[in-house]
C-alpha cells in the first residue's frame, strides 16, 4: 500500500509535456480511462434518445452526427504517440465538449413538457412556500444581489482554473480526479435535465425587476443568459453539483486551492436561490449530487 501511494503520489508530479515522472515513462494512452467510459455511457444515451425523439426534433441529424464525432475523438485522443498539444486536449477535452453538451439540451427538449409544479410541491412540503419567488423580494438588496450574482458568475472560474492550476503544477493524478469528479456531476444533472425537465424559478415566477437587477453583476447574469441558457436544465442545480464537486477534489488536490474556491462555491449555492435561478430543492440536489461526484472521483483515484 505504501509503494502504491508513493506512486501515486509521484504520478501527480507529473509533466504533461515530456510524459515523465521521476525520469520515468508515464503511459498515458494505454486504455480508456474513467472519465472516457462516463462519456462513452452518456453518448449512448443521448444517442438513444435522439433515435426515440428524432421525429419531434428538428435538425435531430446534426447531433446525431456529433455524438459520432465524439465516440471518434474519445477514441482519438487514446492513441499512442500523441504531441505535446494532443496530449494537452487529452485530459481537458471532457471540460471542452461541455459547451456543446450544455447546449443541445436546448434542442433535446423542445416541445417537451416540464415537471415545476411537481418540484414547486417539494419545495412547498420542505420549506413551507416558494423561496426562490419570496426570499428576495422580501430582503431585497442591492449590496447582496451585486456579491450573489457575481457568485453566480464565479461558476466558470471556479471550474476552469483549477484545472489549469493542476495542469501548471503539473498535478496530472489531481487534474484527472478533479475532471472525473467534475463531469460525473454534469452527466448525472444532464441526465436528469433529459428526463425530467425543469423550467426553474427564473421561467416559472414572475422575473426579478427594480434596483435588486440594476447592478453591474446582474446584468452580466442577465445577459450571460439571454446567450446560451438551456430550457428544461434547473433540477438539480448543475451550478451547485459541479461546483461543489470542484471543491472537494480542489481540496484534495491542494488546501490553498480549496480554500480558495470555498467561499466562492459557498455563495454560489446560496445565490442560485436567492437571485431566482434554481428552486432551493434544486440546490439541495445538486449539492447531494456533487457529493456523491466527488467521492466517485476520489474512489477511481484509489483503484
């Protein structure tokens, strides 16, 4: 056990360019890997999906052709002899393909009815009333709705720089943990998002206005969304789920990065509710949701 974590621990030094650790050779395109096997799954199922919804969906064989196209860079980016570039796009290309992911769920669920009213009675059974809809309209603040949306916005960084923090360390065993972590959350909100869409609080209750949307943040948020925000994606929150799977594996990685991104993680849970984004069950499971991805991740590490 103890050689085997020296060798884990030696992994983690490794150099992403050269493939050497210790001056000793890394095999990085040996097999899949786990995250490899996560995605392989869920192109499946989208694909499966695209066959059974191809009829209601419109320009169904351009995703079709793209989740081809991903099977064949999975494929790809495991073949031996890849340059220092192909080995870069090797371990990032998972947190790469989230934009396309993110987006097609748009055209996935079109035409297709969403489940509010049933996560609007969860929400009515835990918190006795809708506090997505109540919370910041009776607390309404300007000095707030500036930190939370710009915490909201605090999602991309905190999901893209400490993956090339582990990248720049030279953190290759931290970096694989932390996408692994990172994308089994996603896959498992994506999922969820396929099959029981959900509106969210910002489509279902009347929209924010007044002062609490005039702020520089806000409006970012606001416009952030009227570019790319995906109908059908509130439950569970996915702002929450990777984020706090980011956490976990950041920390593990390293306790300054996890301090770092603690703070910015713990407001953007609390703002997916208080700006209106996410019903406070959305929160709830994605938090749960970005636990268990963490402790996935931290398992396949240990395998």
């Amino acid at each position: 056990m103890i050689g085997r974590r020296s060798q884990v621990a030696r992994f983690a030094t490794c150099d992403l360019r050269h493939e050497t650790c210790d001056s000793r050779p890394v095999t990085f395109n040996s097999r899949f890997r786990p995250v490899d096997w996560l995605l392989l799954g869920y192109n499946v199922a989208v694909v499966a999906v695209l066959a059974v919804r191809a009829p209601e969906l419109a320009g169904w064989a351009w995703l079709l052709l793209a989740h081809l196209l991903i099977f064949l860079l999975i494929w790809l980016v495991r073949l031996p002899g890849l340059g220092t570039v192909g080995r870069a796009i090797a371990e990032l290309y998972p947190l790469i393909l989230l934009v396309g992911l993110y987006s097609e769920l748009d055209v996935l669920n079109a035409g297709r009815p969403v489940h509010d009213a049933l996560v609007q009675h969860w929400e009515t059974m835990l918190f006795g009333g809708q506090p997505s809809r109540d919370w910041w309209r009776s607390s309404p603040s300007v000095i707030w709705s500036f930190i939370l949306h710009g915490a909201y916005l605090a999602y991309y960084p905190i999901l893209i720089v400490p993956a090339f923090w582990m990248a720049a360390h030279r953190r290759v065993a931290s970096l694989r943990v932390f996408i692994l972590s990172v994308m089994t959350a996603f896959v498992a909100c994506y999922l969820c998002f396929i099959f029981l869409p959900v509106a969210g609080p910002y489509y279902a209750f009347p929209r924010p206005e007044g002062p609490f949307v005039g702020t520089l943040t806000a409006r970012w948020v606001y416009d952030t969304l009227s570019q790319g925000s995906s109908f059908g994606a509130a439950f569970p929150s996915s702002h929450v789920a990777a984020t706090v799977a980011a956490l976990l594996a950041g920390w593990r990685a390293s306790r300054r990065l996890g301090m770092a991104l603690l703070l910015p993680t713990g407001l953007l849970i609390v703002a997916v509710v208080y700006c209106q984004m996410h019903y406070a069950v959305d929160a709830l499971a994605g938090l749960g949701v970005g636990l268990v991805a963490a402790e996935i991740g931290r398992r396949a590490a240990a395998t």
